[in-house]
C-alpha cells in the first residue's frame, strides 16, 4: 500500500525544526532550572526561570502541531501563528531566562510583548479555522 504524500513546504519544515530546537532547549534550560539556578538564585528568580521553561515547552509543542495542522490547512493566518508564536516564546521566555541571568530589570518590560504575541498566535489559529472552508460538502 502506498503512503500518501504530504507537502511538507520549506517555511513548515524550518517551522518544524524551530518548534523541535524549542523543545529540546526548553528541556535543558528546565534541567538548569531545576539542579543549577540553587547554587545563586533567589526563589523568585527560580520562579522566573520556571515560568519561562513552561512556556517555552507547552508552545513549542503547541507550534509543532500548528506546523502539523498546517499540512492539512494552508492560509496566511496559520502562517502567521507560527511566526508570532516563535516571536512569542522569544520575547517571553528569552526576556525571562535574560533577567534572571543577567539581573536586568529593563527586560521584564519586554514579556509581556512576549504574551501578547502568544494571545495573537492563539487568535490566528481561530481565524484561521474559521476561514478555513471543507472541500467536501
């Protein structure tokens, strides 16, 4: 029996591979969290850490399945989510694991950018469904 082919596009592929290096980091950084961080960090800045380690992996794995979704699904607002999901993890969590290494506090004003590109990336998933019309009646 033959598998069916699937179009996997260059932009879903380097997506894919995003969402994959995510996962993996988060993995890592969240090993740091747990056994390096108590050497020198504060609870709070422990608590930071932890956050941005959850974020980052729960829409790490939510982008490999958007990539995944967009196999079956292609539009703009799809194309969209993935890039303001990447954008997303990066400013929260990348701002987050940055103010708690480096201490400065100026980057906490840059996470909340972060989530608010998470909300967008959530909402363009929702047009994208909505938009999205069946082939088969």
């Amino acid at each position: 029996m033959q598998q069916p082919q699937i179009n996997l596009t260059r932009p879903t592929r380097l997506f894919l591979i995003t969402a994959s290096l995510l996962g993996a980091t988060g993995v890592a950084l969240g090993a740091y969290g747990s056994h390096g961080l108590s050497a020198w960090a504060t609870l709070k800045q422990i608590e930071y850490f932890q956050l941005a380690v959850t974020y980052q992996l729960f829409h790490a794995i939510t982008l490999f399945a958007v990539c995944i979704l967009s196999l079956f699904i292609s539009n703009a607002f799809l194309t969209a989510s993935k890039i303001a999901f990447v954008l997303g993890i990066t400013l929260f969590s990348g701002s987050l694991y940055l103010y708690v290494l480096t201490g400065t506090k100026i980057l906490g004003a840059i996470t909340p950018l972060g989530g608010l590109c998470l909300i967008v990336a959530w909402l363009l998933i929702v047009l994208s469904l909505l938009r999205h019309k069946n082939s088969t009646k």
